[in-house]
C-alpha cells in the first residue's frame, strides 16, 4: 500500500513538473500578473465605471448594499441634526404652537426611516417636512438629487454586468484538443468550435496567435513572441454562418510556423497557440470576443474529428455534441515538409526533362543524280 502511494505521488509530481505555463487557459482567462507599476491604484478610481464593472459579484453587492445603506444613515443623521438645531425633539418640550422642520421625527430611528423614505420615495404620509426650515427644504432637495444619481449607477451598473457580452462567450465552446491531418491534399490544423445558442454571431472572425520564445538574429530573447495563424472554413474566415458547429483549419505550408514541426518532435516544442473568435451578439448587437489556447500536449498529429451532424428522419438537422470533442486517426504524413516533397516529386514526374548535351544538327538535302 505504501509502495503504491508513494508512486502515485512520484507520478503526480512529475505531472505537474510538466504543465506548461499559460498564458490563456482553456476558458479564455489571462494568466498575467503585473509588477512594480510606477502608476497609482488611484488611477483606477479615474475610470470608475469600468472598475466596477470588473469587480466580481460579491464586491459588487457588497458596494452596492453599502452604498444605499450609508447614504440612508449618512442623511438620516442630517435630519436628527436639523431637528436637534431647530429643538423639535421631544426632550425638548417644545409647545402646543412649536412648527417642526419635519414633523414627527422623535429620534435617530424616525429620522433614518424618513430618511429612508425620502430617498427612496415611498411617502408613508405620516413624516413630511413643512415649510418652517429653509435648511429642510434644501436638504430634502439634495438628497432627492443625489438618491436619484446613486439608484442611476448602482442599477446600471448592475444591469450592465448582467447584458456583458462576456457572458454570451461563455456559450461558445472549442474542441479539448487540435488535431493535425490532411485536408483538401493538404495537411492542415483543425479545430472544432461551435455554437450552444440557436441566435447567431453576426460578423464573426476567426484567427489566431501562436506565442512562444524567440531569439533574434542580433541575440535577443523574446518571450511570448506572436506571430499570426490564419484561420478559414471553407467559406472563409469572416462572416461565419455559426448555426451548426464548424471545423476551422489552418493549412500548414511553408509560411506556417508548424511547417518545420512533426509528429515525432512537436511534444518537445515551446508554443501556445491562441484562437479567438470575434463577433456580434443578435439580441443585444454587442460585440463578445471568445479564446481558448492550446499547447503541445493538446495538438494530436495524425487524427480527425468524428463527425456530429446527421440527419433525423423527420428532416431536422441534429448535432451530438457526445462526440464534439472526439478524435479518430487517420493516415497521416509525419511532417508536412516531407509532404511537399511528395508533390513536388510527383509533378516532376508528369513533366519531361531537358537533355543540355542534345544539340539539334540540320542537314541539307543535296542530289547526287545527274541528268
């Protein structure tokens, strides 16, 4: 039993020791971590707004309910005040005659819950301010004001984070693993995305970014270099048509990046490859963008995806998505260089070849018969 144990931890160390870093995980979060910047966190404070809407939820209700909350008690104090100045308190005895600034404030308590009502503008009817303060008057106005701002932007806010196109990007999925086989007598990278709504994304577009760890002719180390991979349907690569799921390839050729890679040594490469797909929500017409990376490790070479859309016999089009994430093998090239000199071996062999020695001789006719 010890001896099993201590080898499942052995296994599960050495697993760990080979996680690649990432830059953007499979749910499109960003793995960055920023140091010793020079700027102030106040800055952030400059852009309210944004800050807000990227706070989680539970800071969000937190400032929300603090902020409703605070304003209530902060303004119910300024009307104990305003009755403690103008002596409307009844430990003060005022008389029979005696005009409150607001009638039937008796304590702090009253003076929250009218507070409370103001702002909020139930109106019980029983707490009301009269026309014997100036002070009240005022008061009352800048609380309405400021209840009026406050209920504005807490709201929006709240209704902006629940409408974010963040949350649509969350119902598009990609495939768990690239695959790398041929396509079309090329060998391409594939990988399936598809759609779990049935409203589209309108004006969608699909690339890629292929990051890793470059050195420059003058010495220079770059870390997390980008170099761009283009992505097409057969369609193209803007203006999907995303009702059903899509396969997306890239056609490795020699101005790809994967064209000097093979089955036998892509494990041992350093790379990350980013998709996004960029488009338009129908129902709210704002645009969400959708990533998802993957490393070596989930590039399978020499496999295609299983088919998932079949046809019902009632005509209806229907997507298994058990099988969305499935790979089958096929027969693939090892290396698309030796692919490309496949072909060019067999176009060659449908040409003829020049002999540079032959030279072509005329020779004239002469008669050698006499009459």
């Amino acid at each position: 039993m010890f001896n099993y144990l201590r080898k499942r931890f052995t296994s599960h160390i050495r697993e760990r020791s080979r996680r690649r870093a990432r830059l953007v995980s499979k749910d499109g979060r960003c793995n960055i971590e920023f140091g010793n910047v020079e700027q102030s966190r106040f800055v952030f404070l400059i852009d309210i707004w944004t800050t807000i809407l990227d706070l989680r939820w539970r800071y969000k209700m937190t400032i929300f309910i603090s902020a409703f909350l605070g304003s209530w008690f902060l303004f119910g104090l300024l009307w104990y005040v305003v009755a403690y100045v103008h002596k409307d308190l009844p430990e003060f005895n005022p008389s029979i005659n005696h005009t409150p600034c607001v009638e039937n404030i008796n304590g702090l308590t009253s003076a929250f819950l009218f507070s409370l009502e103001t702002q909020v503008t139930i109106g019980y009817g029983f707490r009301c301010v009269t026309e014997q303060c100036a002070t009240a008057i005022f008061l009352l106005i800048f609380q309405s004001i400021l209840g009026v701002i406050i209920n504005s932007f807490m709201c929006g806010a709240i209704l902006a984070k629940i409408s974010r196109s963040k949350n649509r990007a969350k119902t598009i999925t990609f495939s768990k693993n690239a695959v790398i086989s041929k396509r079309g007598g090329k060998l391409c990278l594939l990988i399936r995305v598809a759609n779990l709504r049935k409203s589209l994304l309108i004006g969608s577009h699909i690339y890629g970014k292929l990051l890793k760890t470059t050195i420059t002719p003058e010495g220079e180390t770059i870390i997390l270099d980008q170099v761009n991979i283009e992505f097409i349907v057969d369609a193209g690569n803007e203006n999907l048509f995303f009702i059903s799921p899509l396969t997306i390839y890239h056609i490795i050729d020699k101005k790809s990046p994967f064209f000097h890679m093979a089955a036998e040594t892509i494990l041992q490469q350093d790379f990350e490859l980013v998709v996004f797909l960029d488009g338009t929500v129908e129902a709210t017409s704002a645009t969400c963008q959708v990533r998802t990376s993957y490393i070596p490790e989930e590039v399978l070479w020499g496999y295609r995806f299983a088919p998932i859309v079949s046809k019902t016999k009632e005509g209806k089009y229907r997507v298994d998505f058990q099988n969305f994430s499935k790979t089958v093998a096929v027969e693939t090239p090892h290396c698309a260089f030796c692919l490309y000199n496949e072909k060019e071996t067999k176009n060659k062999e449908k040409k003829g070849y020049d002999n540079p020695g032959f030279v072509l001789s005329e020779v004239s006719e002469t008669s050698d018969t006499q009459m």
